[in-house]
C-alpha cells in the first residue's frame, strides 16, 4: 500500500538559521559531496548531507536532537568542496547556535544573546550588577598610594558576585543540557545505545582534551592551534583564579602577589595563550573567504580577546603606575569576565558543554566510531563479541 509522508516545516526555524549564518542552505541541490569529503562523519548515516536537507525543510526537532551536528568541528572541508556555495560548515554551525537558544534556560536570555539589537542590554546588565557592588562595597575614588585593585573592589565583593553568577551559569547550563540529553534520547531510542553515560563521557573526554578531531579536517589545520590555546588559556586562567581564592580564603594571603610568583606565571601564560590562539582564529577567519562569519562568532572572539587583553593590561598598567587608566582598564576587564560568566550558558562559549554532551551521545550510540578512534573500536569490540 502507498504510504504518505507529510513534511511540516517550521519556516520561523528556516529563517532563524539564515539569520544565525545559514543563508547559503537553500542553495544544497543534495549531491552529497559534503559528505563524502567529511573526515569526521561515519559512513553510516553521514553528515552534512542529511543535515542539509533537514534544513531545508525546517525539520527542527531533527535537528536540536541530531548529535551528528556536534561531530562536525568546522574544519569547512565541506564548504570547500561544495559545488553550490552551500557552504554546509557554516550551515552547521548555525545549527548548534540554534542549540544554545533553544535548549536555553531561562529561554528569553538565549534569545536576547542571539540578536544584535539586544546587544546593548546585555553589556549593560554586568556593567550595572559590577558598578553597583563598587558603591556598595568599594571605593568610588581614585585609591591614593600604590595600585591595589582590591581598594577599588574588595577581594570578599569579588568572589561574592562571580561565584553568584558561576551558581546561576551552572544551574542553568544543567537544565539545556539535560534537555538536550533527553530530547536526543527520546529520538534515538534505546535500542543500540552502548553502555551508560558517564563511562562514555570519559571515554570521549581524552579526544576532547586533545583536540585531535581539529587536527583531522585538511582545510582547518590552523584553528587546531587556535582553539587549543584558548582552551589551555582558559584552563591556566581558571587555575590561576582559583588559587587567589585559595590563597585568600585558606590562608589570608592577599593580591596583588609578587610578579614572580607561581600564579603570576600561571596567569599570564594562560592569558598569552588566549589572545594568541584568538588571534590565530581571527586571522583564519578574515583569510577563508569560502564561509562566514556570524553575529555569535564575532561575538565570541570579541569577548575571547577582550578577556586576554585586558586580564594582561590590568597588570601592565599596574606595574607601570598608570594610575589613570588602571582602575578603567581592571573595570572593563571584570566586565569581560562577568560577561563570560553571567552568559556562558546562552553564548557560543557553551558549545564546550554541548559538544562534550553531543560527542558522548554519539558515543553511546555508537555514532563517533571512526577508524582512527582505536578506544571506542575496543568498546565496541566488546560489545559485539
Ligand atoms: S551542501 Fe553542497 S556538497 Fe553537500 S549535498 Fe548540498 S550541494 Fe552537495
Ligand atoms: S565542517 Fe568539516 S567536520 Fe563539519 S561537516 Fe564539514 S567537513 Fe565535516
């Protein structure tokens, strides 16, 4: 008997990706080029191909609950060799910046960090929350005597309001990514997924450290090196605030510490290493000229360099008694990362958190098998025998 299949698009979705850097999607006349150029997609169901079509015809739910797109590391080989200009890399892209909004809680925040219009109210909020904490707590005059940015804003109001917005990122970065988790469950199913969560999520985190995937794609070797070192950057910055708070809390010790100190070092190796892999990202981004560059792209290396910048400056000023612009500059600075902190489960910075959950999904369901990956080659060995 001949079956009908009924296809509903969801048209705002549809002009939603064309807005968040899919605009080419309606130009992919299914060649599968795509697809077969992917070094990172399995042979079974591959990827963009799929995904494309799925696009055009506004098939949203597919897509929000496809794990296949967070395999996809934008290395834009895809983009390269399509021959309509489709440029399915970006299409992709537009796909997991779609993730954040729709997955996101408090929803109305992800919509807002999506549209350019908002931009101004988004800045504000962090620079209202901080200058408020200022008045209550700090010290509205220039501090006399040597620069301590502790005198501006106290190191207690300081651990205070980040770890408040910490608290708030977390919370909400759990519930989207539960929602996530769940929708690519109920449309997957049950049947094939291969073990639990977590030891899949431990089996994919060593690919994630490395950042091997990168390193796999032809056209985007660069960014390797980019990413990387924002990632390490932001991990040596972590670490270094983290041991001020320590060092505070445990056992009284107050900033600024000595410029030759192990949190000093730590710190500014992790700072350098932000604006430099940042730096690598950009100067990729102006020199491909196949793809794009979306509102939450820029927005992103803005707010990476923008961190790097002035988390070096802060000290460079202070070292140099620059007394008139130190305060602005450690002001603007805490902007940054009240910015990072407040936004991160809304902003492009959470694809680290949907690509860690997509990657270990796929895993378990034995999507992210690739010949190179010789660890889930094992798992799924055992499986099979
Ligand atoms: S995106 Fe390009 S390469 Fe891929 S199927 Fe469409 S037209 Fe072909
Ligand atoms: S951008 Fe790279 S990883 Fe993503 S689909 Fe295209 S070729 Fe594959």
């Amino acid at each position: 008997m001949e079956q009908d299949f009924m296809v509903e698009p969801d048209l705002k979705f549809i002009r939603d990706m064309k807005k968040a850097g899919g605009d080419s999607l309606k130009k992919c006349f299914q060649c599968a080029t795509c697809s077969v150029v992917c070094k990172l997609t399995p042979d079974d169901s591959p990827f963009p191909r799929k995904e494309m079509i799925w696009a055009q015809w506004g098939q949203k739910e597919k897509l929000m609950s496809d794990p296949d797109v967070w395999l996809c590391h934008q290395c834009n080989d895809c983009t390269t060799n399509c021959p309509r200009g489709a440029k399915p890399g970006d299409v992709l892209a537009a796909i997991r910046n779609e993730a954040f909004t729709h997955y996101a809680f408090p929803s109305f925040i992800g919509k807002m960090l999506s549209r350019p219009a908002y931009l101004p109210i988004i800045m504000a909020v962090p620079v209202i929350i901080l200058l408020a904490v200022v008045g209550l707590f700090g010290e509205w005059e220039v501090p006399v005597g040597e620069i301590i940015y502790a005198n501006f804003y106290p190191e207690l109001a300081i651990d205070a309001t980040f770890l408040s917005f910490l608290f708030f990122a977390l919370i909400s970065l759990g519930v989207g990514l539960n929602r996530f988790w769940k929708a690519m469950v109920e449309r997957h199913g049950q049947a094939g997924l291969m073990g639990a969560p977590v030891p899949n999520l431990l089996a994919a985190l060593p690919t994630i450290f490395a950042h091997s995937k990168f390193r796999t794609c032809d056209e985007g070797k660069e960014r390797y090196y980019g990413h990387l070192g924002v990632f390490y950057g932001f991990v040596g910055a972590f670490a270094a605030s983290a041991l001020v708070m320590v060092g505070y809390w445990g056992f009284g010790i107050h900033t600024p510490y000595p410029t030759i100190s192990l949190v000093k070092l730590i710190g500014n190796l992790g700072g350098a290493a932000i604006v430099i892999g940042a730096l690598i990202v950009l100067v990729k981004r102006f020199s491909y000229t196949k793809g794009s560059t979306g509102y939450n792209d820029w927005v992103l290396i803005a707010l990476v360099l923008g961190l790097g910048v002035t988390g070096l400056a802060t000290q460079f000023v202070r070292l140099a008694d620059m007394r008139g612009i130190a305060y602005p500059t450690y002001l603007i600075h805490l902007v940054f990362v009240a910015y990072l902190f407040l936004y991160l489960p809304f902003s492009k910075m959470a694809h680290i958190a949907y690509r860690t959950v997509g990657m270990t999904f796929a895993r378990q369901a034995q999507r992210d098998l690739l010949v190179s990956d010789e660890v889930a080659l094992e798992a799924k060995t055992a499986v099979v025998k």
